[in-house]
C-alpha cells in the first residue's frame, strides 16, 4: 500500500510551485496556511518544504510552518 500525502512548497512566505526545482520558474499560489486547512479536512499529513531553507540552508519560513 502507498500512502500519498499532500505537499506545500514555501517560498518568501507564500505557498509556490517551482518547476523542475528551478527559482526562475515559479508560481505563486498564495497563502500556505490556506491549502494547509485545506488539506487538513482530507488528509492526516502532509508535507511542507520551507524552500528558502532549502536553497541557502537557513530556514525563514518557521512561524508559518509552525502555524
């Protein structure tokens, strides 16, 4: 069995979509904490990248995460 568990990127605080991991092709969604409840009514994970940490290694996006 397979468990799928939705995910949200974050970047400069705001939920994205990068394509092929690239910066230069982003798509911004809007606030994270919106898909988050979202996707709480559905599904009892899900998974969060902070890509701000993920690029330069110091995560910026705690407080919404924490939220």
């Amino acid at each position: 069995m397979i468990d799928i568990y939705p995910a949200i990127d974050i970047y400069n605080g705001k939920a994205v979509f990068l394509t092929q991991g690239r910066l230069e092709d982003i798509k911004v969604y809007g606030d994270p904490l919106n898909y988050a409840l979202k996707f709480a009514e559905k599904f009892n994970r899900m998974h969060i990248v902070d890509l701000n940490g993920a690029f330069t290694g110091r995560p910026e996006n705690l407080g919404i995460i924490e939220k």
